[in-house]
C-alpha cells in the first residue's frame, strides 16, 4: 500500500502575502510536501477589472516555490470570494467536488490561511475540514485580537500563527485563545524575496527622497475623500519643512488621480519637486530601489518594515483624529493604529514624541484588545487595568473611550451607578445621545 501524498494549500490574495509566504518557505517554516499549489484569491470589488495578485509586477520570480497555481475565483465562479460561505446542507457535497476539482484525491491537505475570520480563508477551512491550519499574518493587525468568535471545529485546527516581527518583542494577540502559537518569519528571508522584485538599488552619492504612503482610507469609510487628501497634503507640507525637497508620492492603486496632481502642485508651490510613482509594486521594492531619507504614513504596515527591516527614519500623521473617530469600537483597524502612534514619531510635533517601550506597549496593545474584545480575551483585563492605572495612562488615553472604559468597568471610566434605577436611567440616557448622533 502506498503512503499518501502531502499536499500543502497555501492561500494568498495580495503580492505582500505570497511573498511572506514565499520567506517562510524559503526559511524551512513548512516541513517537505509532495505537491505544493498557491492558491490565488481575488477580493476586489470587481474581480473583474482589477489583475489578481499572480499578474503583478514580479510574480513570474516567486511562481518557481510552488508547483501550480489555481484560483479560487474560478472555482467558484460567478460568485464572489468576500461574499459567499459555503451552506452547512451543502458541505459534504462540495467537500467531494473540490478534491476532484484539485486532483487532491485521498491525499493529507495542510492549509496556510489569511484572515481566519472572514471568507475566503473561512470557506476554505470548512471545505477542507481535517486540514490543519497554520495562519500567516501580513501586516500589524497580527497584533490584534480575532475579531470574531470562531467556531471551535475551526479554531481549534490552527496550530500557529507565521507573522512578520514588525515590532520586536510585542507579542501578537490573534487566535490565541486556541493556543495558536506565534511564529516570526525571519527578516532576512523576506527582505531576500524582497530582492528579487526589486530593480537595482539607487546609487549611494544622493540622499534619497522621501516617500509618501497614501492607504485610500477613504474607501474603508474611515475619512471622507477631502479629509484623505488633506492627510496627504499635510505629508508633503511636513516632508517640506523637515527639509526634503524629493518627494516620492506611492498612492494605493484605486485612489483618485486627481489627489496625485493636488501634492505635485503644492509641492510645487513650496518649492519642491513630487513625482508620483504608479507603479503597482510593494513599498518594500521601493525601500530597496530608491533608498528612501523618510517615509511618511499613517498606519500602514509600510512604516514599521521601513523601520524595523531597513533602518530607514519613519514618520507619521493623522493617527489621533483616526482613534478618536475609528467605530465601532472593535474595529479591527484600531490596533495597527495603536501600535504606529505608539511607536513611530509624529511628523508634525504634537506634545511628547518619546516612543513607548517594549513592556509598555505590550500592556497597552493588551489593554486595547480586552476593551476590543473582552469576551474573546477575557483574561486581558489584568494586564489592561494594570495599563491603565499605571504611569502611561495619561499620555495613552486618547486610544480608549470614556464610554468604552465606562461599560468594561475599567480605571478612566466614570463611577457606575448602583442603585437599578439610576443605572437604568443612565443607559436610556446613554441610548438618547447615541440616537440623537445619528
């Protein structure tokens, strides 16, 4: 009787996952497999018109890790990967129809996953169900908690969590309550793959310009379009003053053109020169090619590999007025921004700039997640109040609510009343002002 071929799924839908993916292959992070398939997810609002992640710039040079590429748009065609979850009636049916599709046969399916909390990656685990589960984080919110309670049968099959060690010695929270174990993909293998995108460096004699990240977060409905451009500008009149007069602007690919013409214009008027690179490649290629002097962000995940894997100076701007507006309160997005106010200085000079230490950010990146998700992560609340009533809790406030401290009986909230009527009448009156906000 022959012994059963291994067959390793690896799912990715942006460029920035298969090459984390591509590092933790090359680092030894998967054991030897008979058959290795990259499986592509495109989650666009219309697939249709936006290249998946396998025609990007450089794809060709990371193709050779796996031994075929499929796509699950394809296979599951006409319906879209970031709305459709598999029926429960439906499984066993589907099961038997993606192992015959896929040439998987009887073979034992190991499953590397995105975002366990959302479709696709979710369908995917239903439909291969005594697949083993090792999750690959590519950006900060790694370090946040799940967002969702996920079904034990499906939790319970992730045995680690891959992630890029952004911020030495900050411990990531996500899926921990299944004892999924975190494992750092080495910073030198990624910045290798990194090589292989990337054209030849910029020669040493000129100082680099500084690069300037735009997110679109107006399309996450974080900022309205003219709050984003004037986040935007406030990068180019920031760059300007702290001297650099070579700007590169990298704006996210379905942000507007006309927000790129308004930076070369200002930068023109004070006295600079912006070019607009529109390329479709990783900031990290860029870090490579142009040898940045500054990059300037908000919250990407950009500043801190710029940071922690290129050594080169970051800076932020606009994370206070995102925290205090971000909802709801459990918004996933809330920690990377905790993380890059606390660790990255502001480009414009806003009070004390020191940045938070290592033991000091982990209490306060716990203490965020047990007021994100404090039935998720219940036993965060001692690290939380230990936060939060200690030295740094004044000058880290501004990323928790009053409200929010309030209702988790937490140290900054108000007293709660005793008595049931009065605590009645404050949450009507709680429900009042929420309803007139509207």
């Amino acid at each position: 009787m022959s012994a059963r071929r291994t067959t390793q799924i690896f799912c990715a839908s942006t460029l920035y996952g298969a090459v984390t993916l591509a590092a933790a292959l090359d680092s030894g992070a998967f054991a030897p497999a008979d058959r290795r398939i990259l499986l592509v997810t495109n989650n666009a609002a219309v697939p249709e018109t936006t290249p998946a992640l396998d025609e990007a710039e450089g794809f060709e040079r990371l193709r050779g890790r796996f031994d075929s590429v499929l796509s699950w748009n394809e296979t599951i065609s006409p319906l879209h990967p970031a709305g459709w979850t598999p029926r429960a009636s439906d499984l066993p049916l589907l099961q038997r129809h993606l192992r015959k599709l896929w040439d998987l046969r009887d073979d034992r399916v190991e499953l590397a996953l995105e975002s366990l909390q959302v479709t696709p990656a979710l369908a995917i685990a239903q439909l291969l169900p005594d697949a083993p589960v090792t999750v690959y984080a590519d950006g900060l919110m790694s370090y946040g908690p799940t967002r969702n309670k996920i079904d034990p049968l499906i939790g319970g099959r992730v045995g680690r969590l891959l992630h890029l060690d952004l911020v030495p010695g900050l411990a990531p929270l996500l899926l921990a309550e299944f004892g999924a174990v975190p494992e750092p993909v080495p910073t030198e293998a990624f910045t290798k793959v990194v090589e292989e995108l990337a054209g030849p460096p910029a020669g040493p004699a000129e100082e680099g310009p500084a690069l300037l990240l735009g997110q679109y977060l107006a399309a996450l409905n974080l900022l309205t379009p003219a709050e984003e451009e004037e986040l935007h500008l406030r990068m180019v009149r920031g760059a300007i003053a702290r001297g650099h007069r070579r700007l590169v602007f990298k704006p996210h690919p379905t942000a507007p053109d006309a927000w790129s013409r308004s930076l070369v214009e200002a930068a023109e008027e004070l006295g600079a020169a912006l070019t607009v690179e529109d390329r479709p490649v990783l900031a990290e290629v860029l870090y490579r090619e142009l040898r940045p002097a500054l990059v300037v962000g908000c919250f990407s995940t950009a500043l801190l590999t710029a940071a922690t894997f290129y050594g080169v100076p970051v800076a932020r701007v606009g994370t206070r007025a995102l925290l205090e507006r971000l909802t709801p309160f459990q918004n996933s997005n809330r920690i990377p921004l905790t993380v890059v106010d606390a660790v990255v200085p502001p480009l414009e000079a806003e009070g004390d700039d020191t940045a938070v230490g290592t033991e000091e950010l982990n209490d306060l990146v716990a203490a965020v997640g047990f007021a994100m998700q404090p039935k998720i992560r219940p036993e965060l609340r001692e690290p939380a109040v230990r936060h939060l009533s200690g030295p740094l809790a004044e000058r880290t406030r501004h990323h928790f609510t009053r409200r929010r401290l309030t209702v988790l009986n937490l140290p900054g909230g108000l007293p709660i009343p005793r008595h049931p009527k009065v605590r009645r009448l404050a949450r009507r009156a709680l429900r009042l002002r929420k309803a007139l906000k509207k």
